[in-house]
C-alpha cells in the first residue's frame, strides 16, 4: 500500500509516499482500506519532530490522526462489523495511507448521506470538541460560549455543536471571510480578533455577564482576557496552546469569580478512555448529523501525492475547517 511515511523531520518537503507492506488486524480490529484522511495541526508538529506519535516508534512512522473507508479485513474476534462497512475513525497516527488497522470499539458508522472526504473530516475535531464542551466543560442549554480560533477543525466542529447545545456562541477569527463562514455555521457573533478586545465585546455584548464556556487554543497571551471575559463560575478549556504555554495567572480574578481552567489532550490518554468517548459520540453526536444540525466542514481536498502543499496550506492559517487527503 502507499503512504507518507516520516523518514527525517523538518518542512512540508520532508512528507514522501512510499510504498509500504499491507496491514494485518489483530485480534479485535478489523483493516480498512481508506479513501480519505484528514489534516490536523498535530501533524504538522509530528513532521518537525515535536510531537511524536504515543508508544514505541512503529518501523514506518506515518502521520494522520482519522480516516473515512470501507472494512475490508475482519480481525479474529471482532463482532458488530463486516466487511464493505462505511466507517471513520481517531488513530494515534497512520492516517495518510491507504489502509488502517483499528480497533472495533473505535469505529463510527458514517452516515449514508455523507462521502468519505466529509467523514474523515469527522473524528478528530468533533470528539475533541464533544469532550471539551460537554465532557469537560458541561455546557448547558442557554450558557455563553466563547470558542476561539473559530475558523480551525476543532472551532468549526466546537462552533456547531455549541449551537446544537442551545448555548449562545461567540467566536474569534482573523478575517472578514472566517468571521462570514463562522456566521454561517452558527455562531451568533464573529470576533475579529486582530482588531476587537474580545473580552470587551463578549462582557459588552452579554450586559457584563461574560462567557460561561470558554475554548482556549492560543494559551498564554489569552489567559487574562479569557479570564476577564469569563462569568463568574466559568470554565476555560485548553484545548492547544499555539500562543505559548507560560502564562502569567492573575489568580486574584479566579478565584473572585470562582473560574475553572481545565486543560485536555486527546491523543496521549488511553485506548479505554477514547474507546468511551468513541461510543458517546456515536450515541449522541452522530445522531446530529442525520439530523442536519451538524455539517462537517471540509475547507478543500488534496491528493495523497500533494501532502507537502496540503501542510504549507494548514501552516498559512488558509483553512476554514478541514483539509481533506484523498487517497484516489
Ligand atoms: N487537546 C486535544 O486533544 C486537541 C485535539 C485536536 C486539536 N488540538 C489542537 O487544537 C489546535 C487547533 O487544531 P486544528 O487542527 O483544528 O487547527 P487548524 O485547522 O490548523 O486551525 C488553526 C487556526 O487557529 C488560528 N490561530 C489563532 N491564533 C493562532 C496562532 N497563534 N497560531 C496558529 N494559528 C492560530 C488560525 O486561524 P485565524 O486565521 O482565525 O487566526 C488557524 O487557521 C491545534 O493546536 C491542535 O494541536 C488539540
């Protein structure tokens, strides 16, 4: 099979496909012959080589956190799946290729409606953003959120379920056509951060009441306006930290609203904890899909062969929701 294999790090031009042995699944994993992948920002940290994928280096180190396919191999074990099944998926690496293997508790079902481009767009950004807003953040109908970096995979996936939620949602993007995207997709305002203190538009726009929810992608130079633009017994989520990570923390202000900062990462934590959050997600998100009350958001697809450009184009904050890699 072809994939991007990792054989030094560095720049986009370090990406090549290769041409690599075929897997086997295991015992409980089925084999899927994959049609898409999708880009994340890790990816672009794991091709520098700061970010490397959980456990023992594999022999062929392959980026790509989600997948949409077909099963075309059953492991020894695996009961509820068959072969020719629609299914996407969160790996801990191994998505820019042409088959993955994957545990069965880890599979979802992807809807009929919806290709294998839009489906591996899925995974990655709506379970982080399930498990921040509900699992972490316990969102409840009628709460201000305020979700920053709207314009990223995991803003657009966190912009549409909060909406879902019922919660009022304020977004931060940097640009005119994110802020229109965002609008779109529901959020109920758009902050341009470049020229907006969001702080003083969320506190403005809420009659000084602030956000309930916050979702925090930049980290450092945001953790005092996040905290200034949090309600009293609100939660900041990190979800990433593309600002930097060591922060001043005015603590006289968390603890006089009460606040909570609850930081998560999805990628390093255990096989039973994803498998978890996989089953709830396919009980109460994926049922949002069907429905029409959630859209994955595919910004624009690249072939497996032009995976350098896809990364230059992730790096140049050029996406408004997913980069798709298509393996046809
Ligand atoms: N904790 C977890 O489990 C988890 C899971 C998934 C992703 N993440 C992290 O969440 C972040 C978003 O991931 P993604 O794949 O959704 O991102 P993405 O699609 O690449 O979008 C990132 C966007 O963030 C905005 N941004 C704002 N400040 C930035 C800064 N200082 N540096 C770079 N971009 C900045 C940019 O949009 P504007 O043009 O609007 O500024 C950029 O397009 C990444 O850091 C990723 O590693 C964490």
């Amino acid at each position: 099979m072809r994939a991007v294999v990792l054989e030094r790090y560095g720049g986009p031009e370090v990406l090549a496909v290769r041409e690599i042995p075929d897997l086997e699944p295991g015992v409980g994993e089925v084999r899927v012959k994959v049609a898409a992948s999708a880009l994340n920002r890790a990816d672009t940290m794991q091709r520098r080589g700061i970010y490397p994928q959980p456990g023992p280096r594999p022999e062929y180190e392959i980026p790509g956190l989600e997948f949409g396919g077909t099963i075309d191999k059953i492991g020894p074990g695996v009961a509820g799946w068959q072969e020719g099944d629609r299914v996407c998926g969160l790996l801990g690496g191994g998505g820019y290729a042409e088959q993955v293997v994957i545990h069965e508790r880890l599979l979802i079902r992807i809807p009929q409606a919806l290709s294998f481009a839009e489906a591996a767009a899925i995974p990655e950004v709506f379970l982080t953003a399930y498990d921040a807003l509900v699992e972490k953040a316990a969102l409840r109908m009628g709460d201000v959120a305020l979700i920053h970096a709207g314009g990223s995979g995991v803003g657009t996936a966190a912009t549409q379920l909060a909406k879902a939620m019922g919660a009022r949602t304020f977004v931060t993007v940097g640009s005119e056509e994110k802020a229109r995207k965002a609008r779109e997709l529901g959020a109920g305002r758009a902050i341009l951060y470049k020229s907006e203190a969001f702080d003083e538009v969320v506190l403005a726009e809420t009659d000084g009441r602030g956000a309930d929810v916050i979702i925090d992608f930049i980290g450092a130079p945001y953790l005092e306006p996040n905290l200034h633009a949090a309600a009293v017994e609100g939660r900041i989520v990190f979800v990433a930290t593309m600002g930097g990570d060591k922060p001043q923390v005015p603590l006289g202000i968390l603890m006089g609203k009460r606040l909570r900062l609850i930081g998560t990462v999805l990628r390093a934590r255990p096989l039973e904890q994803k498998m978890l959050l996989t089953q709830r997600v396919n009980q109460q998100v994926m049922p949002l899909f069907a429905a029409g009350a959630l859209r994955p958001v595919v910004d624009r697809v690249f072939a497996l062969d032009q995976v350098a450009d896809a990364h230059r184009y992730m790096e140049e904050n050029r996406n408004f929701g997913k980069i798709v890699l298509s393996m046809s």
